[in-house]
C-alpha cells in the first residue's frame, strides 16, 4: 500500500478525476455531441485509407468509455490494500451505475446504457489490473 506524500497525492488526482467525471456523466446533454459531425468527418476519412467499418462511432464510444474508466480503477486501487484490490472494482463499477441510473432519473436529455455500465467496468477491471502489475513488479524488485 502506498504511503505519505503518494498516497495523498493520488487520492487528490483520483478525487479531481470523479469530480469531472460527474461532471460529464451529469452534463445535461451528451458531452459528445458538439463532436459527432467532426468525428463522423474523421471516421469517413480514416475508412477511405483502410481502417475496417468496424471501427465506427459506436466502437469509438465505447473505445472512451473503457479507457476513461482505467484512471478510476487504477487510482482505486491504489489507495487500497493489495488484498483489497476487489472493493475497487466494486466501487468503480458502483460509480459507473450511479451516473447511468443518475442520467436516466434526472437527466431527460441522457439515456440509461448497459453497455456503458460494461465497458466502463472492463476500463475500470483494466486499471486494477495495471495497479496490481505494477505492485507485483514492485515487490519483486
């Protein structure tokens, strides 16, 4: 488990890291949407150079959605006991379903997404994952 300074220091990246992530989860309208004419325009170009349709705005959305949810998991968990590393995870996933039933309950603009809830849960499983590599690297060491 980290200490001192270090752990300080995370759990204030971590706790800055939530904040704009409610922030996002609870903007009244989908933070992407300003970008999808921009993105579509992006997608078109990069499928006429070779890159496969699968790669279309769905993939791209939930491409984010795993790699926004890394940092939570990672930062989690390293505030926790190695032992612990699972409460991460739980609570990760648990913030992940906060903003989703928080979207479909207050926000009349957003929409309620399972596929969120999965994919910001395999974000956040691969940020454990890191943290747990990393400390056995550590102790090996």
């Amino acid at each position: 488990m980290l200490q001192g300074r270090t752990r300080r220091l995370l759990a204030l990246v971590g706790a800055a890291y939530v904040a704009a992530f409610l922030l996002i989860g609870f903007w009244p309208s989908p933070v992407d949407a300003p970008i999808d004419g921009s993105l579509g325009r992006v997608l078109e170009f990069l499928h006429s150079v070779g890159v496969p349709d699968v790669v279309d705005f769905r993939f791209v959305e939930r491409a984010a959605n795993v790699l926004l949810f890394v940092p939570v998991g990672a930062l989690t968990a390293a505030q926790l006991n190695r032992r612990h590393w699972w409460i991460a995870l739980v609570a990760s996933i648990a913030l992940s379903g906060s903003i989703e039933l928080g979207q479909a309950l207050l926000l009349p603009g957003r929409n309620m997404s399972w596929s969120d809830i999965l994919t910001n849960s395999v974000g956040a499983a691969i940020g454990v994952g890191i943290t747990m590599l990393v400390r056995r690297r550590k102790v090996g060491q």
